[in-house]
C-alpha cells in the first residue's frame, strides 16, 4: 500500500478544498441588531421615546433614542465576542488521521483528508470521510448515526464506509472517495434546518433570576409612578420616570454577560490543555466532589519502556529453529545497556526472538520518524510502541518483518479479555503461528503449564507489579492445519480447531516489565485537590501491585486505604458495595462495565463524579459521569465525542487546574450578578427614599439609562477577566449550584442600603449650593466603580491584593466611569443634556471622596455577614 504523494495531495487540495463541512449562514448583523431590542422593556422604552416626540419632548426622545441603540451596539458586541471566542475553541478540536502518504504512514489533521488517500481505521475511531473498504481485518461499522441501526455492519473489501459513522471492531484500510459537503453525512446536514441549542442548567438559572428581578423591577415601577403620580408630578414624566427605573433596574445585559464569561473562560481552559464540549460541563466542574481517574498516562507519563524481560524455558527448540531458518526471526544477543535480562528459567535465546516478533506482528501500532524532532514516534498504542522501540534496538526492519508475514486473522485487544491474538503465515514454507498477548493472568489461562510454574511466573509478576512496573506476557502456539481462507478479505470468521476463541494451548514465551513513570506534577494535584475537598480515586485495568505502587508515590493512598479488584467487586451486591467504597482508593484489574458501575454507586452515594476514559468502552462511564474526560492523545473518536471535557495533555494535573478554572467561571458569573444587582438596587431604593422623604425629583430617565449603559455594560464584562481567586480550592464544593446563596443576598441588600444611603445624604450635603440633584445622579455613577474594586478582588482585603488592582483591564472598567462623569459635569452643555449643574474640578474630586465611603461601607458588610 503506496498511498498518494505529496505532489498529488497538493494538487487535490487545490481542486477538492478542505475535508470539512460548510456551516449554515448565519444571520446578518442587521438581523442581530434587531434582536437586541426584542425584550419587552425595550420596546415599552422605545414606545415611551416615541411619546415624548409627539409631546413635544424631542430632547428626551432622542436622547432615549440614542441611549437604546448605544445598548444595542454594545450587545451586538457582546455577542461577536461569545461567538468569535466560541469559534477559536471550536478551532482548538482537531481530530487527527493516520494515514499513508509517499509509501509512509503519517498522522494529520483529518481537514486535510483529500479522494484517493488510504486511511488507516481501527476499533473507537470515527470514520473521516466517505470511502472504500481496501483491507478489512474484521472490521465492523457503526453506522447508526446516519441509519439509526443499532448493531455494527460487517464491511468486505471494496464496501462503502461513510463520514461520521464509528468502527466498533476490528480495523482496515480505506480509499478515500468523497470529502466535506459531498459526503453522505455532508448531505444530511445541509438538508437540515437550524437546531436551536439548548438550554443549560445555568443559562436556565439564570433567566430564572433574570425573570424573577424583571418582576420586582415592574413592580417598584408601578409604586414610583402611583407615588409621583400622588405627590403631583404629571403623568407622562411619571410613565416616564417608572419605565426607565424599570429598564435600569432588571440586569438584561445578564444574558450576554455570562455567555462572555462562559466562551472567555473555555478559552483560558483550552489554553491550559482543558477542552470544555459542553457548556453545561462548566457548572458541574465547578461542583465535583470525586475524581474517578484512569492510571497509564492520567498519572503516569505514558512514555513506555522496556526494562526487564523474563524468559520462559519452555520453547520448542525444533519449530523454533524452523522459523529462525527463515531468517525473519532473528537470534540476538542483548546488549547490556539497553535491557536488563531477568532470565529465571535458564531459557534459550529463542524465546527472546519470538517475543520480539510477537510485539512486532500482534500489534496496531506503527513507528514514525519525525524529522523536526530527529527521532522516532508511535503511532497508536505507546504500550505496543514500546515493544516496537526494543524490536528496533536490536536491528530489526519492522516493516519489512511485517511484510514477510501475512495476517490471517485477528481478534483485536479487548478490555474485557485484556489479550490480543494474531494468526500470521510467514513466506517461508512452514504451519502458520498464533501469537497472543495480554495481561499475565490472561495469557496463563490460555497456556499449557504445571501450577508450579504458573506460581514461579505469578511470584515474578507481583515483584514487578509492586516497583510500579506495567507487566505485558507472551504466547505462540504452531498451528499444524488451517481450515480456513488465508485471506481477510470475507471479513467473516470461519470457526474450527484453529479458531482463536478456541485456543487453550498456547505455549508461554514469556514477559515483559514496561517502565511508565508518575508524573511529577501529580502529587501536588492530588493534594491540592483533597484540599479542595475533591476525592480521588484509581480505577485501572492494571495489576493491583502496580496501581498500589503507583498510588503510593503519586499521593493517592494512605495507610488504612482500601483496594478492590474487578473479582472483589463481583462478590458484592450494589447495597454491600456502597457500604465500603468511600473506604477504597483504588480499583484495579476492571473493566469498562465495572467502571461504569462503580461511577453509579458513587453517584448514589451523593457524589458529584468526574471521570476519565480513553476507550470504546469507557463511553458508557464517560456518559454516566457528571463531567465525562476523554483522553486527547490516546482517547479514542467515541470517547472523546461522549465525554463533556477532553484534555489534550491526557494528565491529571490538568482535571484539577480545569476544575479550578470552573470554579473561578462560576465565581466570575457569581460576581457580576452581585455587581449589577446591587448596583441597581442603590438606584431603586435610593429613588423610593427620595420620594417618600419629598425631595425633589433625583434622578431623570435619561441619567438612570445613561447609569444602566455606562456601569451595567464594561466592569460586568471585565468581570471575566479578573483574577482567579486560589482561595476557591479551599472550599468544599457545592453539591449544587446556588446562583446566589444566603450571604449574596445580604450582600447584594447591605450595598445597595449603603450606596442608598449615601446617595441621599450627597442630596443634603450639596443642596446648600444647589448642587443636590447634580451630587446625587454623581454619587449614584461614581459609587460603583467602588462598588467593581471589591468584586474584582473577589471581596478579598484591597491591602493584600493591590498588586491585581494595577491590570489594564481594571484601570479601564474602573476609571472609564470617572471620566466620562468629569465630562458630563466638566461642560455645561453635556450636563443640561443629564438636567445637572456644571461643577468645579474641587467638587468633582469631594463627589468621589464621598463615593469612596462605599468602601468602608462594604467592609463593614462583609465583617458582619462574614463573607470571606
């Protein structure tokens, strides 16, 4: 198999373009422009601006005019930065290929898939594009995305295979013939109408908030109109007055805030190697209590390799000297620098060989040369590149081995089984061979041997296991006839005597001990997170002496831990298990079914789970899970495409900064409710005092809706950027999500009396030189650009965090709001437009003086409702 070459890819990326589907138009920005004033308050604005014209009144109808389309301006902004941050993320998901180009195998970027490349498939991968089948090893289909059917098809050489559908067994090559909109998937979606996305939990809670403030905000309306009404003011400036406090009070731009927050910290995830699928994973982040994580390459680094190798000494010298006569298995004296040989058994060199054409042939992986880097890498499995490295380093061509041998059938690795079986014919004449490998007690139960050499093997294996070495074992077995078709191309199993399901009498060649080293950065993640009240728990295929030594030097396990394997768990009912699992650490020899019930039991339990998987069969956990955590180096298509969340760094360090950066969303979001309404909360109570206290009108449609555009849009929005608060990671997570919790309330309550407070004691400070409207609708402005200082720190103390107070993007939310203040009241012209008096430069600087007593204000608050 050639593949194409370079030249020809390039010529067909020019005449086909890339292999990606073409989205739907989007509405033009006249359309979304429009759609920001389709609330109902809006519109009652709009009308009441169109009353003023017809009053008389066209300063307060064009400045009313102007202040609502400064809204929708900014709205259409706030809503092309969501999207532009959402595309970038979306971006950031690259599903790679491997495929053969220039006589070579090569990983890409499925995009760059052109007609007439062959494209290697395997067990879990999504299929790129639409094509031909060129080899089938058993290779299976699921193809109900496009026809619902729910079991897997069979798929022969030369059979159409289409974009978007999952190989669930086996794998194959496949010839390239249809790429992007042409594809059958392509087809489909262009035939399709425009899906409305759902509605997430928090984007539900918070048009719920939104909903519940709109009414209140209505109904302080209906009491200012019917107070101002009574006190003599005339009908229209009181319709007026009370639709603008309406509009000023209810946070609108909520919505739009949070959709912000949300797309800017998924971004700063996916910086961080943490890919957020789903926006709802970001308020269940934010709440997880467990961690369920895989050991290999989560914990350890998945940079395999070979350091010991056990022999066995029950080779059979006859056949084996047959095949070495062939000259493709090669008889090689090992180095003494490169593996270290544990040779209990006294065994030929023999065994060795056939080790080394056991890794080579029952393998899918592939090495790759990389010239940027000027070495060799693994394509697929690292366990089995590890095999294929020690092969290399003893001068073995894997490729040319590979092609003296023909693949007769396969049945590919299964977790279940935890082994991987091969029939192979070499050229040479001579019986064609199974090889087999697996996990040491899997491949003992297919092989013929005493129980005292089992033992001596199971003795060898626990050594190992319990210097955290991964434990691989080999078999072969001589298959005197072969009843069958030498060729895959049925892709349908023809079962006798040599069948690989039927295989009990292999012979033990022997193992090897693969070196994965603990992350560094992982101890520390596991103690940050248990003091984040986060637990942690392994829950591995490997050896239980394996995980338990990895367990111990990772952090994970203590002393009076429990661990379980897959056999233990059997033996309990889910309601015995439940009794004893907040007692085990780790679970170890399971599989994907156990798994998945160990995640339900401690969801039962109350837990909020996140879980990692990598394989077909961690999907059913991955969906089980509250936030589901797909591998992206190792993970599979279906993993990936069923879990919320995929870290591209497959290492667990990065689910605990991803958690924390949840948090840190939610508190952003957390913050900016709080900002919005307590600040709005000044300006109604502050407006009802003065009307029950007689004064003089406060406050004028056209400041409060200048106050809504100028303090509700910027500091709201530059919330997302304020710095991450470590203290987060020391609070027990919630179980769930409170939107504003008791201590909010209050705080939200307790500003805004404060900021009231001082609003209407400005009125009587300043009145004396006619000033009391002008230092008011001041005072209310400049009051909240305090009011963003603390929730920008998170309500942490201004003296221990004033180094986050130097950020451009604070400096520009908080001192914005102060000069376009000074400008209003700097002119005469700009402050007859607000209805206020020009002041000097000493009573610009007396107003913010009076303004900053909000801090001390919120000081008090904080000390007595104790919210930090």
């Amino acid at each position: 198999m050639k593949g194409l070459t370079s030249s020809q890819v390039s010529q067909f990326l020019i005449k086909y373009g890339l292999n990606v589907i073409t989205e739907q138009k989007k509405k033009s920005i006249i359309i979304k422009f429009f759609e920001q004033f389709n609330n109902f308050l809006t519109i009652l604005l709009i009308g009441a601006a169109l009353l003023s014209f017809m009053l008389g009144e066209s300063l307060d109808g064009s400045l009313i005019i102007g202040i609502v389309i400064l809204n929708g301006i900014f709205g259409l902004y706030q809503e092309a930065k969501a999207e532009e941050s959402l595309k970038v993320l979306k971006n950031m998901t690259v599903t790679k290929v491997r495929v053969i180009r220039d006589e070579k195998e090569i990983e890409i970027d499925s995009k760059y898939l052109v007609p007439g490349d062959l494209v290697y498939l395997e067990e879990g991968v999504k299929v790129p594009a639409d094509g031909k089948v060129a080899k089938s090893i058993n290779m299976e289909i699921n193809e109900s995305a496009l026809t619902g059917e729910s079991f897997p098809v069979v798929k022969n050489e030369k059979e159409e295979v289409f974009s978007g559908t999952i190989v669930a067994k086996g794998r194959g090559y496949i010839v390239v013939t249809k790429i992007g909109d042409n594809t059958k998937f392509g087809q489909i979606a262009h035939n399709l109408g425009t899906i409305e996305d759902g509605v997430t939990p928090l984007q539900k809670k918070l048009a719920d908030l939104t909903r519940f403030i709109g009414v209140g905000g209505i109904i302080i309306s209906v009491i200012v109109f019917l107070v101002s009404i009574f006190e003599g003011t005339g009908y229209f400036p009181a319709f007026l007055l009370s639709v603008s406090l309406a509009v000023a009070v209810v946070p609108e731009g909520l919505p739009a805030v949070m959709t912000i927050t949300l797309a800017i910290g998924m971004k700063k995830m996916a910086g961080k190697k943490a890919i957020v699928r789903k926006l709802s994973a970001i308020e269940a982040l934010g709440s997880i209590t467990l961690i369920a994580t895989d050991k290999t390459g989560t914990l350890t680094t998945n940079k395999m390799q070979v350091k010991e190798i056990y022999y066995s000494g029950q080779s059979q010298l006859s056949r084996l000297n047959q095949l070495n006569q062939s000259g493709l298995v090669k008889t090689i004296e090992l180095k003494a620098d490169s593996t270290d040989l544990t040779d209990l058994t006294g065994s030929t060199k023999d065994s060795y060989s056939l080790i080394l054409l056991n890794g080579i042939l029952c393998s899918t992986a592939s090495l790759v040369y990389v010239h940027d880097h000027g070495s060799w890498d693994v394509l697929g499995d690292p366990t089995e590149g590890a095999l294929l490295f020690l092969a290399q380093k003893q001068g073995l061509d894997i490729e040319e081995i590979r092609k003296e041998w023909k693949l007769i059938d396969e049945k590919p690795f299964d977790s279940v089984t935890k082994m991987m079986s091969v029939i192979v014919k070499g050229d040479h004449k001579g019986s064609p061979v199974q090889f087999s490998k697996g996990a040491p007690e899997s491949i003992l139960n297919v092989c013929k041997m005493t129980e005292v050499e089992k033992k001596k093997i199971k003795k060898q294996v626990d050594k190992w296991a319990g210097q955290g070495l991964r434990v691989l074992a080999f078999s072969y077995k001589e298959l005197n006839r072969l009843n069958r078709s030498e060729s895959v191309k049925s892709g349908r199993k023809k079962t006798d005597s040599t069948d690989l399901t039927d295989s009990t009498d292999l012979t033990f060649l022997g193992m090897v001990a693969i070196h994965d080293a603990p992350r560094p950065e992982v101890y520390d993640a596991i103690l940050k997170a248990k003091r984040a009240g986060i637990k942690v728990v392994m829950v591995t295929g490997d050896n239980e002496k394996t995980a338990e030594a990895i367990g111990v030097t990772s952090g994970l396990i203590r002393e009076g831990d429990e661990i379980l394997t897959g056999i233990q768990l059997e033996e309990y009912d889910d309601e015995e298990l439940m009794k004893i699992l907040p007692r085990v650490k780790i679970f170890a020899r399971t599989n994907p079914f156990q798994k998945h019930r160990i995640v339900s039991l401690f969801q039962k339990l109350g837990e909020i789970v996140a879980v990692t998987g990598d394989g077909v069969n961690d999907a059913i956990a991955l969906k089980q899970a509250d936030v589901g955590v797909a591998m992206g180096l190792v993970g599979t298509d279906v993993a990936r495409e069923t879990a919320d969340m995929v870290i591209t760094d497959d290492n667990f360090a990065t689910i605990v900064t991803a958690i924390e950066e949840g948090r840190n969303i939610i508190n952003s979001i957390k913050n900016a409710i709080k900002y919005l309404i307590s600040c709005n909360v000044s300006e109604a109570i502050a407006l009802l005092i003065g009307l029950i206290l007689g004064l003089p009108t406060l406050f004028y449609p056209i400041q409060l809706l200048y106050i809504n555009l100028v303090t509700d849009g910027l500091p709201a929005l530059m919330l997302a950027f304020s710095p991450r608060d470590a203290g987060l990671m020391t609070i027990t997570p919630e179980k769930e999500m409170v939107l504003l919790k008791e201590k909010d309330q209050s705080y939200i309550g307790a500003v805004g009396i404060v900021g009231a407070t001082l609003v209407i004691a400005s009125f009587y400070i300043f009145n004396g030189q006619n000033l009391g409207g002008t230092a008011a609708f001041s005072i209310l402005t400049i009051i909240q650009s305090f009011v963003f200082v603390d929730l920008w720190l998170s309500h942490r103390h201004i003296h221990q965090s004033i180094k986050h107070l130097f950020s451009p993007l604070f400096l520009l939310a908080f001192i914005l709001p102060l000069i376009f203040q000074y400008i209003i009241l700097s002119h005469p012209v700009s402050s007859a437009i607000f209805k206020i008096s020009p002041v000097s430069n000493l009573v610009y600087f007396e107003f913010v003086g009076l303004s900053m007593l909000v801090l001390t204000g919120i000081f008090f608050v904080k000390k007595i409702i104790r919210i930090r």
